[in-house]
C-alpha cells in the first residue's frame, strides 16, 4: 500500500507543522476571551482517548470503490424528520421511526393512511410547541427538546408486542401495542437522572439493556463528549421484575447503539468517541467481561442485527491524521477548539468529510461487507442500518428522510 494514499489533500495541518505551531500560538493569545470559540463558555476538559491508531485501523479497512450505498433512494423526503431509529412490529408493520420533533410516528402504507403519529414520550408534548417540521432538525427545536422528548432507540417486545423506547431526555419507556403516551421505566440511576439514554435492546428474560451516552453531556451538548473525549457514559439495565436500574459497565466513551447476539449470549456496543464496537459477554467462560469486537474507520452510531445473526453498523466517516494528532493530544484540544472560528471549519482544517459508512460483521468481528457513499449523495449522516423485507432501512439523526437499498442491487 502507498502510504499517502490515505492522506486527503486538504488535511493540510499535518503536512505544515510550522501551520499547527502558528495556529497555536494563536490560540494561545487568543485564549478566546470573548467566547467565541466552539467551547466558549464550557467547563472544556479534553482528555486522552482509548482509541486504535490510525494507521493500524484505516490501513486495514477495506474500500468499497463502487460507492453501493449510493445506489439507494431517498424516501419519505420531508415526511419523517431526523428518524435516528427504525423498526417493524410482530404483525410486520413499519417502519415506526422516532423522529426529532418526539414523536413516534409510523408507516401504514400508501393506502392505509400515510404517516400517523403512534406514541410520544412526553405528556407535555404540544403541536405549538414541538411539531416543527422540518426545522425540527435544526438548532431550532434545542431548547424544546428537553420538552418534546427524543426518541433515539426503538425495540418492540416480540411476545409482548410492547414497544420499548429510549429517549435522551425520558430515559427508557414502553408503550403498548396500540401507541399513546409512553409510560416512564428508568428515569434515574443510582440516585440521579439519567442524562442522556441512546439505545436499547431486550434480554429474552425481560431486562432492557440500555446505552446513557454521559453523564456530564445531554443529547444538545453531545459534540463535547466527542471533542472532550470525556468517558462517563454506562451501560444500564432495567429489571421489570424489581422496577430496578443497574449500572452494567461505567467509564464508556459515548456508548451508543446496543444489540445482542442472536443466542444472547453476548451483546455489542459502539463507543462512538473510541470509534469500536464493543462486546460485552452474558454468559460462558467471559461473563461480565468486554472486549474489543472491530476498531471502525469513523463515529458509529446504531448497530442491528439480521436474520442470520449479522450486525449492520452505521458510521459517519472518517477519521483523519490531523484529527489522530488532536485525540492523542487533549491539551492541542483545548488550544484549538478555543479558537474564535466557527466549528464547521475547524472540523474542515482537521480534514473531517462526513460522508457515510455502512458494515456488516460477524460475530467474531470480521467484515463481511463494506458500503460506502463517498459523495453523500443519499446518505450524510447515518444512524441505524435496519435489514428488513429484502432492504436495508437506514435512518438517520440529522436528515429529513429514510433510505432505503434493495439488497439484490449489491450484488
Ligand atoms: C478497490 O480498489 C483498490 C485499488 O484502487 C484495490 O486495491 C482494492 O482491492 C479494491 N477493493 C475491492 C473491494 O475491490
Ligand atoms: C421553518 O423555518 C422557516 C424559516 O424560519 C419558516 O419559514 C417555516 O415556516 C418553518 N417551518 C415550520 C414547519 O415550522
Ligand atoms: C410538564 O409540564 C408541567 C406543568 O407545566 C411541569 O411541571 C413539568 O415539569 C413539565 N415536564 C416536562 C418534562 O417538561
Ligand atoms: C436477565 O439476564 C441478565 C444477564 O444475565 C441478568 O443480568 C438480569 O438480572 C436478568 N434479569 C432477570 C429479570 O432475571
Ligand atoms: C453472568 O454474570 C452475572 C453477574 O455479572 C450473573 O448475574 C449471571 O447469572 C451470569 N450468567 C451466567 C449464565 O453465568
């Protein structure tokens, strides 16, 4: 492999470190006294993440040179706004997705009536004051957030048929099969709120698995964790039985998306600041223990399962070298994003693209496929990778619209 192949051109920081040292003596004197900065006015405490090297993961990756993700459609546009989650109930039904304004909404075919909304999270949840539309996936709708609920993960009980929501504001809730308001099951842990509940996925015993991203971070601030690369986010369980939350494993780096194994006898988490996929293990030799499962070439997000027991993760690309420099060195960190310029640049000078990723592994961790959409001309910002009736069904957090890709159209 050529080394410079991997090395964007505009990733222009690394290549001039007589650039990197004016720019942080820039800093220096700037030291942002007017808060103009990204981080102006946070306590910003960067710190040391665990993550693999970069050279070791993208060296490894493999390329998806005919862009197949882009060969999928757009659907839904401006119908569902930002449906970070999606799933289908036991009679086949969907998708259900959660969408930016709190609402629950699902589809009942062309015929049977469109969208209609299914459940909310939140008893206060007005059309004045939540239902923003398209905007609801824009600065917007943040400070109505707290208010309206975000639904991010979505899982129906298949006996049940109970639909389990985990929301960043309302922690973890179930609703019944026939939608409404959504009734509250863990809201707190360890005598205090949970912040920011991600994911979630359900034990064949009843207990509801359960990713809270920080504990400093709500789903609003969620780029600190990132450029912090703070590590207080936890695992939880819900225990129907006893109405108890349990903290499983704490000290995680923006935990995410969670998804047991076909058998349960492990589940996944993604830690989306240390860029991996983690197993944790429910039985066997290991029980009670993680380990790393695949080191990821960018941030993901949800991870599901298949029918034959594959895991699609969703990924937002792609880690470069100059953002290596930064993760291994929290005090450049804290130099850089005080700088009084807008994010959306220091994010570019760093040579972050955004585009999406999609992978399917096996249990033992190895890539099964790869798919990528390098212009982001269907997908920017993936969420969730849900295969279903022959498709894929991608949400995504930040768009107003689903994706779909026939799985025929890959081969
Ligand atoms: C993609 O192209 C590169 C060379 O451009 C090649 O080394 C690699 O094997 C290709 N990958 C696949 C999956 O075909
Ligand atoms: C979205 O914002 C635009 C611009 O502020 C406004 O014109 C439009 O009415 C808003 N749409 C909704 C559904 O609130
Ligand atoms: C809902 O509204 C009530 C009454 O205004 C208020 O006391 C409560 O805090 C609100 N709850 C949320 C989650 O906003
Ligand atoms: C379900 O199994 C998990 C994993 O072994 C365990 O931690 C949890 O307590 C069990 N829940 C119930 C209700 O027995
Ligand atoms: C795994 O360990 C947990 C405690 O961490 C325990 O509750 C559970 O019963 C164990 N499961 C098995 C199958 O050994």
């Amino acid at each position: 492999m050529v080394k410079g192949k991997y090395l964007p051109k505009d990733e222009v920081l690394l290549q001039h470190p007589i650039l990197v040292f004016v720019f942080l003596v820039l800093g220096f004197i700037v030291m942002d006294p007017f808060e103009l900065s990204p981080v102006g006015g946070h306590d910003f405490r960067p710190v040391k993440n665990d993550i693999a090297s970069y050279e070791e993961v993208m060296g490894n990756w493999p390329k998806d040179n005919h862009s197949r993700l882009a060969r999928g459609d757009k659907v839904f546009v401006d119908e569902v706004f930002g449906p970070e989650s999606l799933e289908f109930d036991i009679h086949g039904r969907g998708p259900y997705a959660g969408l930016a304004d709190g609402r629950i909404v699902r589809w009942m075919g062309q015929d049977g009536g469109g969208w209609e909304t299914f459940a909310f999270v939140s008893r206060n949840w007005s059309n004045e004051i939540c239902a923003k539309g398209v905007n609801s996936t824009t600065y917007k709708q943040w400070k109505f957030e707290k208010q309206c609920g975000r639904p991010l993960g979505l899982r129906f009980d298949k006996s049940s048929g109970d639909l389990y929501i985990a929301d960043a504001y309302f922690g973890v809730l179930v609703v019944g099969p026939k939608g409404g308001y959504a009734t509250p099951l863990a809201t707190n842990v360890a005598g205090k709120p949970i912040l920011f509940a991600n994911d979630l996925d359900i034990h064949h015993n009843g207990s509801v698995f359960f990713t809270d991203s920080s504990k400093r971070y709500d789903r609003v601030n969620h780029f600190f964790i990132m450029l912090e690369g703070e590590a207080t986010g936890r695992l939880l369980r819900y225990d129907p039985p006893t109405k108890t939350t349990h903290v499983v494993l704490d000290g995680l780096a923006f935990p995410n998306g969670v998804q047991f194994s076909r058998d349960h006898s492990f589940l996944l988490y993604t830690e989306t600041t240390n860029c991996r996929l983690m197993k944790y293990w429910l039985e066997g030799p290991k029980n009670g223990t993680s380990e790393i499962m695949a080191n990821l070439p960018g941030f993901p997000d949800n991870v599901r399962i298949n029918e034959k027991g594959e895991f699609w993760v969703a990924i937002d690309c792609c880690r470069t070298r100059a953002q290596e420099v930064l993760i291994n060195n929290p005090w450049m960190r804290s130099v850089y994003f005080r700088l009084p310029v807008h994010m959306r640049y220091l994010a570019k000078w760093v040579g972050m693209k955004m585009y999406s990723v999609v992978s399917r592994f096996n249990e033992k961790g190895e890539i099964l496929d790869v798919l990528e959409d390098r212009k982001g001309a269907v997908m920017k910002l993936v969420s969730e990778v849900r295969e279903e009736k022959g498709k894929l069904w991608i949400g995504t957090v930040a768009h107003n619209h689903i994706a779909t890709l026939a799985l025929e159209s890959l081969l």
